[in-house]
C-alpha cells in the first residue's frame, strides 16, 4: 500500500516517516463509535466536559516536547513560533473551561408554566486541519476544542502536510477521554492525502456540521457537499481573504505603519489567512510610503514556505502576475521553497479592471494600489468580496458614516491604526466575516463564543 511523507522546506528533503491513509471502513468505524458516543450522553454534562478539556491540558502539558520536535520537522516553522502557537491552544481550551464554568440557563417563570432554554450539541463533527496552523488550526485546534466543549464527539481528518503533528495530538485526546473512561467515539481521527475520505466523511448523515479552514476551492467543494445531502448541515468555513489595507491622508506615524505592514506581510512567508494583501494608497504619499515598504521588506529574513506544493503554488500565482502587471522582488538567491518576497503596484484604474488583482495570493506578497480621490478609493473597496479584516490607517474621525458603514458591511473586523494579524484569544474578538472569507459571517472561529457554532438551543416547557 503507497505511503506519503512530510516535508522539511528547511532541509529540503522528505522526512523518514511513511504514512499511509486510513480506510473507508476504518472511517466508518470512527463514525459509528461517533453516534454511540453522542447517543449515550457522554459529553452532555457540563462538569464532564470541563474535567476533559483540563486533561487535554494537562497530557499537551506531558507532550509538548515530542510534539514540538515533529511540528518544526513537518511545518518548517522554528520553536518560537510553535511556543506561540502552542500558548495560543492552551489558552483557548482555558476559555472554553471558563465559560463551561459559567453558562447558566434562560429560564422564565411565567402564570402558568415555567420555560428554560440552554444550549445542546449538535452531534458528532467532523474538523479539517489546517495546512498553516499545525496546532491552532488542527486537532489540538480552536475547531475542536470549541465542539468537545460544546458536547460534541469530534472526528478530525489530520492534514497530510504535517500527520505526525496530528497523530501526537490525537494521542493526547484519546488519552484525556480514556483517563475519564470516557467513550472511545468522544474522539476520532483520520489521515488521508486525497481526497476520498474528506468527501466521505461531510457526506456522511451521521456528520451534523463541520469546521473547515483552508483554500476557497478546497471550502466550498466540501461546503456544496454538506448542502446537497438529504440533510444539509451547518459548515462553518473560514477560506482566506485579502485583508485590506487603507491608508488615507490623514494618516500620522506612516513610517511605523508602513514598516509594521512590511512585517505582516512578510512574516513567516505570509501564510496568515490575516495577511494584509491589498494597500490602498493616496497620490499625496505614494513615493514616500511605497519606498520606504520596499526598503523594509528587504529587511525582513527570508522564511521557508510550509510545503513544496504551497510554494509551488506562490511560485505560480506570481508568474500569472507578472504576465498583467510589474511585479516587483527582493532581489535575493533564495534556498528552493523559501518564499520570494514580492509586491506589485498599479493604479486603482488597472485595479478595479482585471479581478485577477483581487484574488488572494498565500505568500510574502501584497498588491499596492494607488488612489486619486476618496471616491475612487470608496468605488474599488465596493467592488471588493467579503474581508475577514479591513484595516483603516489614519484619523477615525475621518471617515463619514456612510463610508463607515461600507467598511464594516464587507468585513468580520475593522482595524484601526495596526495590522490585521496577531488574532488575540479574548472575549471581544471576532474571526470571520461575509462570504467568501467565511461560509457563515454570524460565527467566530476564535475565542469563547466559537463554541456556539456546534451547539443549538432547545427549550424545555413545564405546566405550573
């Protein structure tokens, strides 16, 4: 049976490890065990739930060194970005603990009955790890976490580009529940590097909702799968976007927000799906701000890409760009898949034309555009699909309602004077936005509200 291995960018070279895809049957076992698990109420109290996600703290705690070995051999990110990320999943299950520990019921006491609503899952989910967020974004991820808290068992199909990765978190899950001799259904994982298992498994009636964070392609082949099923099911996918960047006159500090934008977009090669990839810029400032963005994106240490195919891809979307318009390089001999720093400008006229230029490009690269007045800038910004992020550099006062308005309706988060990245786990945080950035805007995917997306209310009426 033919294997796949990860991938080092780094060193160049396949890692030693084969990997082999599981089974239909061995899917269909996990979702059997699912439904079981599910009916038998294993995870529909409350104090269960919480006493699980703190063992899943506790066995990352026993596992972090081994993990950690395996994330930066298969995702060619180094240790200081795996401790961040690896914060970031405990800081989150620490969330979810904290508002287990305070949900409380609606209850009405009316003449003559008496009405609770509360909240219960929705049954079991299926998670797709990310390619970009080996941690975060797969099975130690807000997606799963967000749905063990909200009741629901939880299949996880692993992301090829980094199995070992997901293979130890599994390990952690499935030790968590066994310690509370919890059923083996509560938790599920699979591997496959095609495609077989993913269609099988959003199709599958036993699957109640899904969460997704990938390409738009890859999204909403799955997203048209969930909806075309006897039953349709909530897909909750978050499928990139180009995050952008305003920066109107009124702007103050620019060389600190231009060499802040430089660092979003070149960091880690920009595989953020929070990456700035658009700067609207005005005539005024044009030169100014577009010498000093180049001068320190040279600056910036060139990073490997995550896999040969995704710096295949970049490698290609730059060649079709360059083909329209003159892109412009670092110029600088790179290792092979390390991710060629680029940026290309034109006019907002050549912009709203082509709608290539809108098209989201995952890499250290970003599309500056240049604008004449506000009304152009407001005409192009209108053409724009759904953002997960917009970012306004300049007075807040200036902006009229009307515009806005505009800003808020084409975005999940309006940025003032920063950068898009750097998602914080908080309360107040809110990670999506309209289509296609997102499959359902009324969701975040981050923080404690992220649980809500695998849960549906019911109420229960008693006569007085």
């Amino acid at each position: 049976m033919p294997g796949f291995q990860s991938f080092n960018c780094r060193s160049g070279k396949s890692n030693p490890t084969l990997y082999h895809s599981d089974s239909l049957a061995s899917l269909d076992r996990c979702l059997t065990s699912s439904v079981e698990a599910h009916e038998s109420g294993a995870l529909k109290d409350n104090q269960t739930r919480i006493q699980l996600l703190q063992t899943i703290l506790s066995h990352a705690m026993a596992k972090k060194e081994v993990i950690a070995k395996n994330y930066c051999e298969e995702s060619s990110l180094d240790l200081v970005r795996f401790e961040v990320e690896f914060e970031r999943c405990l800081e989150q299950i620490s969330h979810f603990i904290q508002s287990l520990l305070h949900s409380e019921p609606s209850i009405d006491l009316l003449s003559d009955r008496r009405i609770e609503k509360r909240s219960i899952a929705m049954g079991p989910v299926a998670v797709f790890g990310a390619s970009n967020f080996p941690l975060a974004y797969a099975t130690l991820g807000g997606d799963v976490m967000g749905a063990l808290a909200a009741g629901c068992p939880v299949i996880v199909k692993g992301h090829p580009y980094h199995p070992g990765t997901s293979l130890l978190c599994a390990e952690v899950i499935h030790d968590a529940a066994s310690a509370l001799h919890l059923p083996q259904g509560v938790f599920g994982h699979v591997l496959d590097d095609g495609f077989s298992l993913a269609e099988s498994l959003v199709s599958d009636p036993r699957i109640k909702a899904v969460g997704f964070t990938g390409s738009f392609k890859g999204g909403m082949a799955l997203f048209r799968l969930a909806q075309q099923r006897e039953e349709p099911i909530p897909f909750f996918a978050e499928m990139g976007s180009l995050n952008p960047v305003i920066i109107h006159p009124s702007v103050s500090g620019l060389e600190k927000h231009v060499k802040n934008l430089a660092l979003a977009v070149a960091n880690e090669a920009g595989q953020y799906c929070t990456k700035p990839g658009l700067v609207f810029c005005p005539e005024e400032i044009w030169d100014e701000a577009l010498g000093m963005f180049s001068t320190f994106l040279k600056g910036i240490e060139p990073h490997p890409m995550l896999h040969p195919a995704i710096h295949s891809n970049y490698v290609g979307h730059l060649a079709r760009l360059k083909k329209l318009a003159n892109v412009s390089y670092e110029a600088e001999i790179l290792p092979d898949h390390f991710g060629q720093k680029a940026f290309l400008s034109l006019n907002i006229e050549e912009f709203v034309a082509n709608p290539t230029f809108s098209e989201e490009v995952f890499g250290p690269f970003c599309i500056w555009v240049r604008y004449t007045s506000e009304e152009s800038l407001q005409g192009a910004y209108k053409k724009l699909k759904g953002q997960l992020t917009t970012t306004f550099l300049g007075a807040e006062d200036s902006l009229s309602p009307q515009w806005r308005n505009q800003l808020e309706n084409h975005c999940g988060r309006l940025v003032f004077n920063g950068v898009p990245t750097g998602v914080k786990i908080v309360k107040s945080m809110h990670h999506g936005g309209p289509f296609p950035s997102t499959t359902d805007p009324r969701f975040s995917a981050v923080g404690m509200d992220s649980m809500k997306r695998f849960q549906r209310n019911i109420a229960v009426q008693n006569t007085l």
